[in-house]
C-alpha cells in the first residue's frame, strides 16, 4: 500500500502481522475441527490456542528458508512442544494464505461498509438540507430541466443504499 495514501485502520487490516495473526486463527480453527472428529486430543487445544506468532524469529527462518509459510510453522512450532505436530495437519500452504485473504478481504469490507453507511447518512441529511435548493438539471450532458440539488442527493443515497443493501437514514 501507498503509505500516504492508507487509511489507518485499512493499513492495519493489510499489515503483515495481521497477515500472520490470520494464518494462525485458521491454523487453530483447523486443530479445534481436527479435535472434533477425534484426530487431535481436546487436551492439547488449549495449548494450541495459546500459540503466537515471534515476528522477529519468523524473519531469521525465513532468510533460511526462503519460504514465509515453512518460517511461520516453524516459530510457531517452538512455541508450543509436543502440540506442534498438529499445526499445519493436512493442510496446504494455499489452504492456509487463501482462508486467511478471505479474513482479510471480510475485515476490509466491513471497514468499507461503515465507511459507505456514513457516507449515505451525511448525504440524506444533506439531501434534507437542499430539498428546496434549484439547479440546473442535466441529460445526455446537455442542460435540462430544473431540479432541486437536495433531489440529486437522494438518488445518490438511494443508489449507495441499494448497492450496500442498507436503510438511508439522515443522520442526527
């Protein structure tokens, strides 16, 4: 991302730690479903939630390795001991990376979301605002007949509420 250009919290979402924080909520996700059909023992789930990810160890493998997933199985592997043979079971490295992009593209969304959510409410009550405010219409990119700004305002609210499937509300 374009530093200047990223907004904090979508920075955040698009960082490589979250990257790897989401790599291990799928790995753990994937232990705690191995322990419900009995391959993994339900003792050793609690341990395996407590992994963590050591960036710093993470990078010194990886300069070994020259493999990201291969660096992060293994810091998180000697965190853990016996329990260690169970990360990773059965699973590709695109099983893992593809799972935890979809995390991420959710947790993006969702920013977006609220984001468009604001943004319909500030229109609507803008739209209130300008309901009685004339301008000159446009079609075909000619001039046309008068409208009120507040009415091109409201089908801007409308078409990005139809697009988010979210209920214009002024805002108060």
């Amino acid at each position: 991302m374009i530093e200047r250009y990223s907004r904090p919290q979508m920075k955040r979402v698009w960082s490589d730690e979250n990257k790897f924080n989401k790599w291990l909520e799928v790995e753990i996700a994937v232990c705690d479903a191995w322990s419900e059909l009995g391959v993994v023992p339900r003792e050793s789930i609690p341990k395996i939630k407590m992994a963590r990810c050591n960036f710093k160890r993470m990078e010194e493998i990886l300069k070994e390795t020259h493999h990201d997933m291969t660096a992060f199985v293994s810091t998180i592997s000697e965190g853990l001991g016996d329990e260690a043979r169970y990360i990773h079971l059965g699973l590709t490295s695109s099983d893992v990376m593809d799972t935890a992009l979809s995390l991420q593209l959710v947790e993006a969304t969702e920013i977006i979301t609220d984001d468009i959510k604001l943004l319909i409410s500030v229109l609507a009550q803008k739209a209130m605002e300008h309901k009685y405010t004339a301008m000159v219409g446009r079609t075909h990119g000619i001039h046309a007949e008068p409208i009120t700004f507040g009415l091109k305002l409201a089908i801007w609210v409308r078409k990005c509420a139809v697009i988010c499937s979210v209920s214009p509300k002024p805002r108060e």
